[in-house]
C-alpha cells in the first residue's frame, strides 16, 4: 500500500494552506496527498494547483464527514486505489452562533459528528497504517479549547475535546513512534467565519493570523513532535493569561466579547 498523507477540509481555508504546506515539503516527509472534503470541484481546483507546482497531483476524495459513514468511505476509497495514510490531518469542522437552547439541535449535532466523531474516527481508524510509516496526526482545534463558550457552546466544547483527546493520543501512541499534534490556531479570516455567522470585534482582529501562517506554523509543529501548538505570540500569551482568570470571570468575557461581535 503507497502512503500519503491525508488531509480533510481541504477545501478552503486552514485545510487549504495546509494542503499546499505539506506538499511544498513532501521532500521532508515523503508521502502524496489525498484531499477529503464536500467540494469536490474545489478539490480539483486545489489538486490542479498543487500539481501545476510540479508536484505529484493529490487524490481527490469527496465525503461528507457528516455522514456517520464517511470515515468508511475515506477507508474504502484509498484501499480501492492501493492507497493508506501515513499522515492523518483532521482539519474539517465547523462552529455555529448563537445560544445553545435557540439554534437546531440537528445541525448541533451534525457540529459534533463532523467536530469530534469523525476526527476520533480517523485518528484511530489508521493507527496501524502510520504506526509503520512511523507517521503521525495532527488535529485542528482552536484557541476555543482552553475556554468556556457561551453563545457557541457546542463548538467550544467540540474543540476542548479534540485538545485533549490529542494531548492523550500523543502520549499513547508515542511508543509506537507515532507523532499526534494539536493545533490551535486564534481567529482567522475564512469561510469558518461567515458558516459560523461571526462578526470579530476589534480587539479579537488583533490576534488573527492568516490560513497560511497558521497551517505553516502547525506542520512545523508537528514535524518536530510537539504536543500542542497555539499559533501566534498573541494568541500563546491570551492562553496564559486566561489559566490565571477564574471561570466564571472567563464566562464572562467571552459573553461579553460575543455580544460585541454579534452588533458590529
């Protein structure tokens, strides 16, 4: 079986910037590509780029991680194609606002099983195939993880979830010679933004950082075997300084930081 490195949410964005990070360094970690989202033109798009780059054309593979089938149907497409990740990166996901009790508990739901049931599915799914490549994970989550979330209560818990379930995943598998990073990046201006219905209020814009940056700093991150990446100075410095802020004064503030987005 070829390995490649598996990429979801490829389509804009974080995933975007991710695709064309790892395969401008494919001379460091040697694998192709396989690219996973809804979109597929979108993949195609990418897929062109990066191949129009002089590097090997990726594998377009579209799913809807929402299906409850759709880490299967990953599976079953790279086997049909003789294919089997050495590197998996879940960055698909998405976060919506408003309180928790007012919007769909379906679309809620569909949050977490795109958020958390498929990135623990994938993780798992493949630890074998990139235990032999002596590869790795590197899962997205967010500056969210390290805070409570009213007004996006669901999506802040998604991606408390994904920091620690990653955080234990880098210990259990270290044995194995298997790298597991998490990745917390702040604000950043993509489509995450609009689905989610967020309007940043200028002390938030302080700490964005672009798709780019952020995808650079996390494959160099995990390249190096780190356990969690916050991307950006800023951003590393909030985190710090919230471990020092009871929660109930976090609760809050981030209340009050949402309220002063939803009026601009």
């Amino acid at each position: 079986m070829k390995p490649v490195v598996l990429i979801t949410g490829a389509s804009s964005g974080i995933g975007t910037a991710l695709a064309k990070v790892f395969a401008a360094h494919q001379h460091e970690h040697g694998h192709e590509l396989a690219l996973v989202a809804r979109r597929q033109d979108r993949l195609e798009t990418l897929a062109g780029e990066i191949a129009a780059t002089g590097r090997p054309r990726p594998t377009v593979i579209a799913v809807d991680l929402e299906r409850r089938d759709g880490a299967s149907a990953i599976a079953a497409e790279l086997s049909s194609l003789g294919l089997e990740p050495a590197i998996v990166v879940n960055n698909a996901g998405f976060g919506l606002r408003g309180a928790a009790a007012a919007l769909s508990r379906d679309e809620q739901l569909a949050m977490i099983d795109v958020n958390v049931r498929a990135l623990t599915e994938l993780s798992l799914m493949f630890v074998d195939s990139v235990a032999r490549h002596r590869g790795g994970i590197l899962n997205v989550a967010s500056l969210a993880a390290f805070l409570p979330g009213p007004g996006m209560a669901v999506y802040y818990a998604s991606k408390a979830y994904v920091l620690s379930f990653s955080e234990a995943l880098h210990r259990e598998l270290s044995e194995r010679g298997v790298r597991v990073t998490a990745l917390c990046p702040g604000p950043v201006p993509t489509e995450f933004q609009a689905r989610a219905g967020l309007s940043l209020p200028a002390a938030a814009r302080m700490l964005e950082l672009s798709a780019e940056r952020v995808a650079q700093i996390g494959y160099d991150a995990f390249m190096a075997g780190k356990r969690v990446v916050i991307a950006g100075i800023g951003n590393r410095i909030a985190v710090s300084l919230m471990r020092l802020v009871p929660h109930a004064l976090l609760l809050r503030l981030v209340d009050q930081t949402r309220a002063a987005g939803a009026e601009k």
